[in-house]
C-alpha cells in the first residue's frame, strides 16, 4: 500500500508543474506579450473577425468616391436600360402617332398627281405664237435614292396634254427630278428641279415626236394623314422644246395627288 501512495505522489510531482519537461505555454490573453522565463511562447490576442473585416474594406472599398457594381445583376440593369433607352429614341420619345416619313413603317416613297396649266404659252408650234396651249396632265413620282440629311432623288413619268391650232398633241415626259430636303426630314415643304425627255405619243403634223421637258417646283406633302398615305399638292413652272423640229411651249401648272409610303 505503501508502495502505491509512493508511486501517486511521485506522479503528481512529475507531471502537476505547468513548466515541467520544457513544455510550451499558449497565453490566451491573460499576461499578453509576456513570455515566460522557462522559454514558452506567448500568442497575442486576436480578433479574426476584426481581421477579416479589415482586408475586406481593403479589398473592396464600397465608398462612394471608389465604388464599382459588378456581376450578373449589375450587367442585366445595365443593359435593361440601354434597351429602354434606344427604344424610346426608336419611338420619337412617345407614342404619339408618326408624323414623318422618318417614323413610318416603310422606306418607299411614292406620289400619284393629277394637274393642269394655269397660264402658258407656246412658239412656233402649230402657229407662230398662242396662249393656254397646256391641257391636263397625269404624273407618278417615285423615290428612287435618297442622301441622308440633303435630298432625295425621283423618278417621274408624266403623260401631258396639249390643245394646238393644227391639232391635240400628247407626250410622255420621263424627268429625274432633284428634291431637298429629303422627305425623312420631316419639313413638309420641299424645292426641287428636272430635266429629262419627252416622247410623243401624239403629234400634230410637221412636228417631231422628240421633246426635252424641264420643271422647277415648289411643294408641301402631308404623308402620314392616313396611316401610311396622305395627300401632297405642288406648284411649279414647266416647259418643253422640240427636238427634232421647231417649237416650245411652257408655263406655270398646279397639280395635287396622293403620297403613298409601303
């Protein structure tokens, strides 16, 4: 029994010294920075999430001088508004109704008229000279180019009549006309000018059936009063000259038709 007490309390000698067999001690704050005489290691305290929190504002700073959204979020914000953006500038910024060519459903531009000459003239053709030769005229405009922010360019085949001393006389007049500003624009008044020639389909005797046809006008087009059309009426000054004998006639007409887009 003896032997057993012996062998208990030599145990507890041993191993109950906290710096016996040169153990190393981790502080845990009770005596920070101090480091024990026996050669034991002292851990100051930290704080992880202190830490953490730190190299997190250091990493990204959300200040609103530096910050910057990222991810699939920000991305689909982003480009939600650019498309709402260029939709309203598709649009006019409304939904009104469109008003221009510019805001139509088409790009073809296409004029049916009809007119006639309110005071012209004609030399040497049938009779040496006469007034109000000019009968009715029958026309179809159609766009054929047009240069951005300047002018559009058209094609216009036109049927005219004429009542002579020798006789009625009707030609076919086929003129690219030159017209600014260009009818996408918007401005519902346009200027312009042709010259082209003129065959005709029905000539009084000693005459020749080849004419050249010019024309320097003045309009305004509403092309947009009935979804797609509208109506459009044009003044202008309008000559010819016999080719292929003597003869002229010109004078100023009014015609008025439809403005058709598609």
């Amino acid at each position: 029994m003896k032997k057993y007490l012996l062998a208990s309390a030599l145990l507890a000698v041993l191993f109950g010294s906290a710096h016996g067999f040169g153990q190393i001690l981790i502080d845990d704050g009770v005596n920070p920075g101090a480091a024990d005489s026996s050669g034991s290691v002292s851990r100051l305290p930290s704080d992880s999430s202190s830490d953490s929190a730190n190299d997190s504002q250091n990493d990204f700073d959300d200040s609103p001088s530096d910050s910057v959204r990222t991810g699939k979020a920000a991305a689909r914000s982003y480009f939600v508004a650019r498309e709402a953006h260029e939709k309203e500038v598709r649009d006019g910024g409304g939904d009104r109704g469109p008003d221009s060519v510019s805001e139509s459903s088409g790009d073809r531009y296409l004029m049916l008229g009809f007119g006639t000459f309110l005071n012209d003239k004609e030399w040497s053709w049938g009779a040496a000279h006469q007034d109000n030769v000019g009968s009715m005229m029958f026309d179809v405009t159609y766009r054929i180019n047009e240069f951005a922010n300047s002018f559009d360019l058209w094609f216009r085949a036109q049927y005219l009549t004429y009542n002579l001393t020798g006789g009625s006389a009707g030609q076919l007049a086929m003129m690219p006309i030159i017209a600014f500003p260009n009818a996408r624009s918007g401005f519902p008044m346009y200027f312009g000018g042709g010259l082209g020639p003129g065959i005709f389909l029905k000539q009084i005797n000693s005459s020749g059936d080849l004419g050249l046809n010019y024309v320097v006008l003045a309009g305004a087009r509403f092309p947009n009063l009935f979804g797609s059309g509208g109506l459009y009426m044009e003044v202008g000054y309008q000559g010819l000259v016999n080719l292929l004998s003597v003869g002229q006639q010109q004078g100023v007409y009014l015609s008025a038709g439809g403005v058709f887009l598609f």
